[in-house]
C-alpha cells in the first residue's frame, strides 16, 4: 500500500542552521515529545520533528499496514521538501528518534547511508518484542481505539517519580496518544511486527548515539547495548531513572548527546567565554550546591586558582566536543584512583551518577583501576565511592 504523506513541525532554530530531524514514539506527537529537548538545541539547529500518520499534526492515516522501509522512505521524502526549502536539495541531516523514531532511524542509516550523517537513536532496538504481540494490538486498537492503551502506557512509559515530578509533560503525552487515529496507530503496530533488522546492524557506519532508559521495558539495556556494539560506529548512554521517553524525561541528556555526535565545537575562544562556559559546566556536572561551597569558600589567596580551574579545566578540557561527559567522568575516576587523590574522588564519583554512569559502571571502572593501579588505591576507592553512594541511595544521580 502507499504511505500517507508524513507531515512535520519545526521546533526551533533557524534555516541558517544544520537540520536535525527528530521522530516521535509510537501514540506520541512530535511537539509533546520533542519541544523541551528542541528549545535547548534551537540556538545550534534547524530543529524538525515527523508525526507518524494519524498522530498529532499529521492527519492522514491508513486503514492497511506499511513496512518500516516505506515508512523510511515517507519520512525521507518530507525531509527533502524540507531540505529543498533550505536550498539543499537531496542533502543531508541529523537524526535523532525515540522509539518508533528510532527504528526509522536505523532503517534511514540503512536504506540511505549517505543521507543521514550520524543519529541519537533513544529507546529504541532493532528488534521489538515478537510479531504475534504487535499484531495482536494493532487489532486491538483497530477495534477499540487508542484510548484503551493510556492505562498500560502510563504505566510503562516513564522511569520512577516522573509523574510527579512532570505532571503536565505526562498529560501531554498521554492526551496525544488518545487522541492518535486508531488506525494510524495499527498500522505504525503492523510496521514494528515485521522490522528486524540484527543482522545488517554492521552495515550502517555513521555515528549512532544509542540512549537507554534504565527502566525501559520495551527497549532495555542489554538490547540497547547490542544495538551500540552491533554498528559500525556506536556508542551507548544508559540514562539512569528514565523509561521509553527520554527526550520528555530527560531532554537535558539528550540534547548534549546531539550536540557531542555532531561534533558541535563547543570549546570557548576567549577568557571571557571559557570563564562562563566553564561555570556552567561545573554547575551541571558537580552541582550547584558544591559549587556554591567553593565560590564562597574563595580569599585572596586562592582566587586566581579558582578561576583558572573554571576557565581551563571546566572551561577548555570539559567543554570539548571529542568525549562524551560520560566517558570523561571514566577518565577521571581512574586518575583519582592512580594518584590517590581521595578527596576529589568523591566529588567525582557523584559527578559520575550525574553524567550517567551507572552504579555498575563505576565498580567496573573500579576493579580495572585495581588491576593497572594497584589494589590498596582501590580498596580507598571502594570505600570512598560506596559512602558517596549511600548518601544518595533513592536519589537517583547526584547533583
């Protein structure tokens, strides 16, 4: 059959920008899932969001099924009207997609390898689930509506505490999905039962940014994992209280995730802007209140240091758009640990949780420092890190 026209929203930035187009999760409508991450991207990117057919502002919807290669295509050829606006015909672009946009996504880096020049792919496996589960809802919802899936998907949808904490992002997305066309949704199920695409991940070799939810039911880590593993170039965030909509539950996340894969230079030229990019990232990464400890804590004697701290350390070397925040928390950890610099491994160890590792990725970095930097450091280190985790045990990453 023929895929309805995709239709889209521009969320932020302007054409002057590189384009990134972001794709929505299956019930969800590009503006609920998308705007909070596309605010904070819209000064760096041409920000485009795709509704699937009978989601959102996208009002044809089919009545049979599609593959998720027509779906593909449906997608490509209304980013190319979008790029024919820009002056860019048959150009190309960012990608990032949660869920159902994710798997367009992969088929995207798969069918148009020279089209999409890397993408964030959230919550999202080249596998979901088995073909008898997705077609037994999409006739489900053919008979019923997508009103019956609010319960379920209230439930499975996001990590622990965010209903409360976001009541009003949840309503959001809960109101899209009831009012998604039933038959558009069904179709979208139908598209999922068939797309299994393990066995030609090694094919797609531009950058993937795989995001995990670590509470994710329909795409878990471990899944998540091979999808990063199974490409040419990947790479995996685990996020660690968040469900199946990471780009509502933690936009902040992904957003620099997007920045880091287009290798956005972030890196500040003069004093003046390492010195206030420098404190912002210190503020993200150690906290507010740590910082605010230090800041007062300044005299004349210890100024100048302080303020060459966050102009070259935070400023210069954290700002850098070559290693994820993630992966620059590993580094750091294990110098603590080798030169025994316990004082400051604390502080990084909840800086850590705050970039994203999770608790087993800080004892893995720990038993490696045993091996290369001896077991006497380590066992400090242990000590050290499970007090700090304690501390925050239910918090969720320290800030």
């Amino acid at each position: 059959m023929t895929v309805p026209a995709i239709t889209g929203v521009q969320l932020g930035g302007s054409a002057e920008l590189p384009l990134l187009v972001c794709g929505p999760s299956l019930g969800t409508s590009a503006t609920a899932l998308w705007s909070t991450a596309a605010e904070l991207l819209g000064g760096e990117f041409h920000v485009v969001a795709w509704d699937l057919p009978g989601h959102g502002y996208n009002t044809a919807a089919p009545e049979g099924s599609f593959t998720m290669g027509e779906l593909a295509d449906a997608v490509l050829a209304f980013v190319d009207g979008v790029l024919g606006e820009r002056g860019e015909p048959a150009g190309s672009f960012l990608y990032a997609g949660d869920s159902v946009g994710g798997a367009v996504g992969q088929q995207l880096l798969l069918d148009h390898p020279e089209r999409v020049r890397a993408a964030v792919i959230a919550c999202s496996v080249p596998r979901f689930a088995d073909t008898a589960m997705w077609h037994d809802r999409a006739e489900k919802v053919r008979t019923s509506g997508t009103p019956i899936m609010v319960e379920g998907s209230a439930r499975r949808w996001f990590g622990p505490g965010f209903l409360e904490r976001q009541p009003s992002a949840v309503a959001a997305l809960l109101h899209s999905l009831q009012e998604a066309d039933r038959f558009g949704y069904a179709a979208v199920c139908d598209a999922l039962a068939d797309f299994d695409i393990r066995s030609e991940l090694h094919r797609i070799s531009a950058p993937v940014t795989a995001i995990a939810g670590a509470y994710d039911e329909s795409a878990p880590v471990a899944r998540m994992a091979a999808l990063a593993h199974g490409v040419a170039d990947g790479r995996l965030i685990v996020l660690d209280r968040v469900g199946h909509q990471a780009p509502v539950e933690a936009p902040e996340e992904i957003a620099r995730a997007i920045r880091e894969i287009a290798r956005i230079p972030m890196a500040p030229t003069t004093i003046d802007d390492r010195s206030a990019a420098g404190m912002t990232v210190r503020r993200e990464v150690l906290g507010d209140a740590h910082v605010d400890r230090a800041t007062a804590a300044i005299t004349d004697l210890t100024r100048d240091f302080q303020e060459f701290i966050t102009d070259y350390a935070w400023g210069s070397i954290w700002t850098r758009p070559g290693l994820a925040r993630r992966d620059r928390s590993i580094a750091v950890l294990t110098a603590l640990v080798a030169r025994g610099h316990h004082e400051e491994l604390g502080m990084h160890v909840r800086a850590a949780r705050t970039n994203g590792l999770t608790v087993e990725e800080i004892k893995e970095v720990l038993l490696q420092s045993a091996i290369y930097c001896g077991v006497p450091d380590a066992n400090t280190a242990f000590r050290i890190a499970q007090r700090v985790l304690d501390d925050a045990d239910g918090r969720g990453p320290s800030t």
